[in-house]
C-alpha cells in the first residue's frame, strides 16, 4: 500500500464523518460548515484522481456559492424562539 493510497483512504474517510457530522449537527450553521468542508475535501479527492475540472467545479459551487446561499438562507429566518 502505497502513501498515494493511504491518502485516498483518508480522505474518504475524513468526507465520510464530515458528512455524518452535518446530518447529526444541531445547530444549523455548523451543519454548513461540515457541509462546506465535507465539499472542499470531495473537490480534493476529484484533484487527486486527476480531474481537476470537476474539482474545480466542486469548489467553486459545491464549497463557495451553495454554502454561502445556504448562510444568507439561515441569516433571513427566524427561529420559533425567537417569534414570540
């Protein structure tokens, strides 16, 4: 097993707890940061196995631009607490 191996390795595993950490996530804004990690390190995972046009692509809208539509989303509700 080579240390190109082990990269990928860990870095699948690294997306894959991102991931469950944002499923699990209470708080709506850590759910979008695992969120923005878990796809910055899927672009990486895309460099890695030389694609980096789709890596690019992942980072530029899956990372940026969804988790910056995401926080102007949570920043215009109100919770349910905070109504009354």
């Amino acid at each position: 097993m080579t240390l190109f191996d082990i990269a990928h390795i860990v870095v699948l595993v690294i997306i894959i707890c991102t991931g469950y950490l944002a499923i699990i996530f209470r708080d709506l804004l850590g759910a979008v940061i695992f969120l923005a990690v878990m796809s910055l390190l899927l672009s990486l995972e895309f460099y890695i196995l030389q694609a980096p046009d789709v890596a690019i692509a992942e980072a530029a809208i899956g990372a940026a631009l969804t988790t910056a539509i995401y926080i102007l989303a949570i920043n215009r509700t109100v919770r349910k607490e905070e109504e009354s």
